[in-house]
C-alpha cells in the first residue's frame, strides 16, 4: 500500500498535458504491435492470394477458405483490436486496471460509430477521467458499500456514461472529422499527393525519432488503423532514408568531412536504416543540426511526396525492410509495389546524402582527433 501511495504521489505533480500525453503514447505504444501483425499477415495473404483476398473470402464458409484466406482473416482479426486496444491502454495510462473495461468497451464503439483512432483515443481518455473520479467518489462512500465500486459501480457506470457520451455527443464531430479526413485523403490526386506524402516524409525528418516524429507516426498509425494505408508508407520511406543519406554523405565526402570513427559506423549505419531505426542520426543532428535538419528533410520531402504520388501502400507500419515485399503500388505506378518503395526510398537519401556532403564543413584538426563526441560514447 505505501508503494502505491508513493506512485499516486508521484503521479499527481504530473500536469494534466502530461498525463494526457503519457495517455496517448500508451495506448499508441500497445496499439503498434497489433497493427504490425495483423498488417504483415493480412499483406502476406494478399501476396498470395491477390489483393481482392477479402471479397473471394466473403463468398465462401470459412471452411472453405485456403491458406491466403485463412492468413487473411487471422490478420484482419487482429487489425480489428487495433483500436479498441487505444481506448484500453490510453484509459489504462490514467486510472489503471479499472479503466481498461470501459477503455475497451469505448474502443469497440468508437468503431460502430465510425470515430476511429481518434474517437478511441478521446473515449479512452475521458473513460480514465471518470474512473478516477469514481475511484475518489468510492473514498467518501461508506465502507460498507466501498466493496460494491470497484465490483459493480466502476465498469458498469463508468462504461455506459462514456459510451453513451461517444455515440450520441462526442462522437458525432469525431466521426464527421474522421470521414471528412479519409475523403480528403482518398480524393487526393497529382501535385496534392505529392505534397501531403512530402509533408509527413519531412516531419519524420526533423528530431529522428523525437515527439514530432512520434506525433506524425501516431496520425499515420491512426490512418493505418482505420483502413487508410498510403500515409504509413510515406512515413516509412521518408524515415527510412534519413540513416541511409547521411551513410551516403560520408561515403562521399569522406575522411575531409567526416572523422575517423564516424566513418567506420557506415556499416551499422545502413543496417540500422534498412531496419527503420533512425536513431543513428541523431549524433549527427546534434553536432551539426541545422545542416542536417535541412539535409534530412529535404530527402524525407522527396521520398514521402513520390511514394504517396505512385500510390504506395503498407498495412504494416513498421518492420524495415522486412515488410516491403508487402507493399502495394497504384495501377498506373511504373513497377510493383516493392521496386516503387525501394526506388523512393534510394531517390531520397541521395538526396539527403549528396546534399549533406556538399554543404558539410571540412573537419578540423580537432574533429580529426577527437571526432563525434556523441558517437565516441556508443562505439
């Protein structure tokens, strides 16, 4: 017990923007893995079966299914928890174990009223409010009916009020946002596409792998989740190539730009970009920021505006390499869905690369001897 007061104590010098925050990053945190498998089965399935794997699927008993469906319908299972598990974990982030049975339960509803992420995201949210409350409520009960809250009381009111509250108020303006959103995104054509994929490519290349990063993955993984996929693959090829250019960079501008030790990481460098972990620039971004910001983005732009410009694809939304033999591409895309990602994604770090290396100072003798101060701590 005085382990838990420690911990609530703690807790409560949190402001509410952080607890809100914290809130969110949870249930995104539990939300990814959910994605990622269901997405990789799912485009597995396509692989194999063709992209309509569904509609054949829908004409026939499930004992009828072959594999492809089977591998189908397991993933599309597992997609379909994706967002009841946001409005859980979120809910969870704030009251703990009480608030995960009205978290899902606004999860579910949050999808039969077409809000999505977004609406699990704020039903998850509120739902951690009001258990809370509850919770504080059952403090100031009797004690003989202190026993009957967190039995009875807690799920059962706090479950029927927020999901009341998501299907006849708050999800009203949520689900009108989150249709109007999906037909904007669908509806986008030409120098449009181009220009949105350029916007989330460039976001992913600002603090690698940082809170504007990670706010740009959740909108993207949010898409992901509610059936939209073109945004999650310009978010990968537009973070995938900022490990690959600044590798370029040095390769070209070699040992008059770039020291010793730096050089010799341009091996982990390349493995660390193909496995999608930016985090390898960012001893680069530090002692050089605003040349590598540039750079970055710049490269991040290109590759995210042509992969949403040829109708990339990835139901998953992570995995590096590993998932692009998964991806798809738009029927007027000049190669398949794979070749279209990796030409985006190489279109990119060249830039990033060639132009990191032009606009570099050369070392000093100091950078020469001491080299990334960052780096010398990892290596």
């Amino acid at each position: 017990m005085a382990e838990l007061a420690r911990k609530g104590a703690k807790s409560a010098k949190k402001s509410q923007g952080a607890v809100i925050k914290e809130a969110i990053f949870t249930g995104v945190s539990y939300m990814i893995p959910v994605i990622v498998g269901g997405g990789v089965l799912q485009g597995i399935a396509k692989a194999m079966g063709g992209y309509d794997i569904a509609q054949q699927a829908a004409e026939l008993a499930y004992t009828q299914f072959t594999f492809a469906m089977v591998l189908n319908a397991i993933g599309a299972a597992i997609m379909n928890l994706s967002v009841p598990i946001i409005g859980a974990y979120s809910a969870y982030a704030i009251a703990e174990k009480p608030g995960l049975a009205p978290g899902f339960a606004v999860g579910f509803i949050s999808v039969t009223t077409q809000t999505g992420f977004l609406g699990a995201l704020v039903g998850g949210i509120l739902a951690g409010y009001l258990v809370n409350w509850m919770k504080d409520l059952m403090k100031k009960a009797p004690k003989g009916l202190q026993s009957v809250f967190p039995i009875l009381l807690i799920p059962v009111c706090a479950t029927l009020i927020v999901c009341l509250a998501m299907w006849y108020v708050i999800g009203v303006p949520i689900a009108w946002f989150m249709g109007a959103l999906t037909t904007f995104l669908t509806g986008l054509e030409g120098g449009s596409r181009f220009i949105f994929g350029a916007a989330i490519g460039a976001m992913m290349s600002i603090d690698q792998g940082g809170p504007i990063g990670k706010a740009t993955a959740l909108f993207t993984n949010g898409l992901n989740a509610d059936g939209v996929f073109g945004p999650t693959a310009s978010k990968m090829c537009g973070g995938m190539q900022n490990p690959i250019g600044i590798c370029i960079a040095m390769l070209l501008g070699g040992k008059k730009k770039f020291a010793e030790n730096e050089r010799q990481t341009i091996v982990s460098g390349l493995i660390l970009g193909c496995c999608y972990i930016q985090e390898y620039v960012i001893p680069f971004l530090v002692k050089d920021p605003i040349r590598v910001l540039v750079c970055c983005m710049c490269g991040g732009a290109v590759s995210g505006g042509l992969a949403m410009t040829f109708g990339l694809e990835s139901m998953a939304t992570h995995g590096g390499v590993f998932v692009v033999p998964l991806m798809t591409a738009s029927a007027d895309a000049p190669f398949a869905g794979p070749v279209m990602f990796l030409l985006c994604w190489l279109a990119g770090a060249l830039v990033t690369g060639v132009s990191y290396a032009l606009v570099k100072a050369p070392i000093s003798a100091t950078e020469t001897d001491t080299g990334n101060p960052i780096l010398d701590n990892l290596v």
